[in-house]
C-alpha cells in the first residue's frame, strides 16, 4: 500500500534529478504563486489573472511540438542543461522587476511566456531520459514519486509564500526561487550522457507528423489526453485564489494550491496499490470524474475549512489520474518515439488548466467567483463521461498488453533501421 522506492535505489541518474528538482521546485513554487497575486494587486482583476496562464499556453503548444523531436535525436543532458539556465534568466528579470517603484505588468507575461515555453523543449527530454535510465516495470513508481516530490514542494512552498508575498514583498520570493535553482542547475550537470536511440529520426515535420499520427493510432493514449483535457478545462481553480483570498484573508493565498498538492501527496503516499492494477483507463475516467465533483463541492464551500477539504479531495483524485496516466505513457511508447510524444503528454495535460485557468478568471468576471466553480464542476464530470463513452476501449484497456505492445514495436522499429542501413 505504501510507497515504492525502487526507483531511487535502482537509477543514480534519477536520484539526481529527483533530489535537485526537489530543491528548486520549492523556490520554482514561491514564484508560481506570487506572480498571480501580484497580477492582481497591480490590476485587481481575474480575467487579468487568467491571462497568465494564456500567454503560458501559446509558446507551450509551439514549442512542445519542437521540443519533442529535438529530445528525439540530441543529448537529453544538453538540453535539461541549456533549458534551466534559462528558467533562472526569467527568474532574474521577475526580481528585476519586483524591485521597480512600479512594476510592470508586460514583465510578468512575458516571464511566464519564457519559462513555459523552456519547460515545453525541457519535458520531453526528461521524460524520454527518463524512460532511459529506469526500467518500465518501475515507472508507476516514478510517477508517485515525482507526484511526492511536487506535492512537498507545492505544500510547504506556496503556503509559506502568500506569507511572504503579503508581509516581505513578491522580490523575497523571487530570490529564493532563483537561489533555490543550483540544486537543478547541479543534478543536470552531474548526470551521465544518455545517447538518443539506435537510427534516431533528425528532427523534422516529417518526424512530428509521424509521432502524431502514431498517438492518434493509439485509442488508450486518445483517451489520456482527452479525459484530462476535459477534466482541467472545465474545472480548473487556479485563476481565482488571488479574488479567493481577498475574501478568506491575502495570508491564505498560497493554502488553495496547498490544499490539492496535500490531496496528492496522501495519493502518492499511499500509491504501493497501484502496481497491482491494471485497468488504467477506467483508473483515468473514474479519478477524472470525482476530480470534478469535488471542485463542484469546493464551489459550494461556505468556509474556509470546508474549501480547503475539497481541495485536498480534488488533488487526491488528480494525482490518481496522474498515475495512471503516467503509466500509460511510460509503459506502452517506443523509445524511438518517448520524446515527440512526451511533447504530445505535455500539451495534453497543460492545455487543460492553462486555457481552464484563463476560462475560469473571464466567467468568474461575468458570474462571480461561486457560479465559476459550480459550473465548472458540473460541466467536468459530463465532459468526462461523454468523453469516455466516445472510446469504449480506453475504459477496458489492460497495462499489461500495453507493455508487450511496446515491446514489438520497439523490435520492429529497430529491425526496420538495421535493414534500411544495410540498403546503403
């Protein structure tokens, strides 16, 4: 029942990278905070909040597309490397501007633009490393613990940053977050050169079409993008905890996001369960639609005890969700192709809260921060099942024919470069 280790005892690559994003993402996590309520102290307005997450949205879905074919073909190291570098530049320019007498709002849009577009060329190529250095068997367990790590940071962090943003100022924030990112900066230049796959495809439009057309194929992999897409378009609370703490208390900004991070982490504490089933895709659908219900019961919270209980319920069942998902992606996908459909993974699960955020902030505007979250649960849990009644067989896909799926196409794909080399 409880947590599985395995993956940290087995791969000193993954220890690395587990350790040294534990430590920047607490820093990583102050900022994710702070930049919304700082939107909104400068414009006092949710739409103008939601709006952060749209201009994350853009440079994400153009670059993920790119990032997955350059994680394809080139040195992962060398792009984990480049990318968080320059996540700590947008982290400077944030402090640069909290420290202005008047900070400028198209600073933060286009801070958060940078660093979500670094992280779409970044995923795929720790995704795909990843694959690399931790056999698949195990990758349930990567899931829950790279769920643990979010969950610690996202619990500690946010909420101590609403205390600091509100009595020190959003700079103190900023700093620590881009002190906090040598841990990262360390475990990527201290990990071992994982080589791409035997005939890796260079990156091209050929390549990207091809890794689209090969996830279209795969109903059980329609059904983790589309699930998940509806779940978090519909229901995704983030664009409102600025407007919320404004009435609970501004101290208490950073304890919403807490909540569902707490949520998750009892999910991943208690994940040793999850190895033991293999129905995944009703695993989605289920966790997926109870996501939605508690966000509906968050809406109709009269307290903030109350709120913060069905949040934590939201993350618990959004990082069942994960899981699962996480273990579709890892266990079934040829290396050949893990990092353009990394890319795909990654504008699958972002897309959802970054345009449900920006969704969620101009209908909160219209109707109020309550009928917002009311609606949204309620269009979740329908989206969800019309979802799932569209791909019958997501709902009975098996974990177990996925592995042996990969595991022909792998040896297909391989002896398919081993006879196109020996034509020349």
């Amino acid at each position: 029942m409880f947590l599985d280790l395995t993956p940290l005892r087995v791969s000193r690559d993954y220890r690395l990278l587990f350790f040294g994003q534990l430590i920047s993402f607490f820093g990583s996590m102050m900022t994710f905070i702070v930049v919304p309520w700082q939107m909104y102290q400068l414009t006092q307005s949710s739409a103008m909040v939601g709006y952060i997450y749209l201009a994350e949205f853009v440079p994400m879905a153009i670059l993920a597309i790119v990032g997955g074919a350059l994680a394809d073909y080139f040195d992962k190291r060398t792009l984990l490397r480049y990318t968080e570098l320059g996540q700590g530049l947008a982290s400077a320019v944030l402090l640069a501007n909290s420290l202005l007498p008047n900070p400028q709002v198209w600073v933060l849009f286009l801070c958060v633009a940078i660093h979500a577009g670094l992280a779409a060329i970044q995923r795929p190529a720790f995704e795909s490393f990843i694959q690399k250095v931790v056999p698949a068997e195990h990758m349930a367990a990567v899931m829950a613990l790279n769920s643990i790590r979010w969950s610690v940071g996202a619990i500690v962090s946010v909420s101590f940053a609403g205390i600091v943003a509100v009595t020190l100022g959003p700079a103190v924030a900023y700093a620590f977050d881009l002190v906090t990112f040598a841990g990262t900066i360390y475990a990527v230049y201290a990990i071992a050169a994982v080589p791409s796959p035997e005939n890796a495809e260079k990156p091209s439009w050929a390549g990207i079409k091809k890794a689209w057309k090969y996830a279209f194929s795969r109903k059980e992999l329609l059904g983790t993008y589309f699930i998940d897409i509806a779940a978090m378009f519909f229901a995704m609370p983030q664009a409102l905890y600025p407007a919320l703490a404004v009435y609970y208390g501004e101290q208490y900004v950073g304890f919403f996001p807490a909540a569902i991070a707490g949520g998750a982490l009892l999910a991943s504490l208690t994940s040793g369960w999850t190895k033991k089933v293999h129905r995944h895709g009703a695993m989605v659908i289920g966790s997926a639609t109870l996501w939605g219900v508690a966000i509906l019961f968050f809406g109709m919270a009269d307290s903030l005890v109350l709120a913060l209980a069905f949040l934590v319920m939201a993350g618990f069942f959004d990082m069942i969700s994960g899981i699962f998902r996480g273990a579709i992606w890892n266990q079934t996908i040829p290396n050949q192709l893990r990092g353009r459909l990394a890319s795909i993974e990654m504008m699958s699960y972002l897309t959802g809260p970054m345009l449900g955020s920006a969704k969620m902030g101009i209908v909160a505007e219209s109707v109020g921060i309550r009928w917002a979250l009311i609606s949204g649960g309620i269009l979740c849990i329908v989206s969800v099942l019309a979802t799932a009644l569209f791909l019958p067989s997501f709902f009975t896909y098996d974990g177990r024919e996925g592995i042996k799926q990969r595991e022909l196409e792998e040896a297909e794909m391989a002896e398919f470069g081993r006879l196109s080399q020996s034509e020349f």
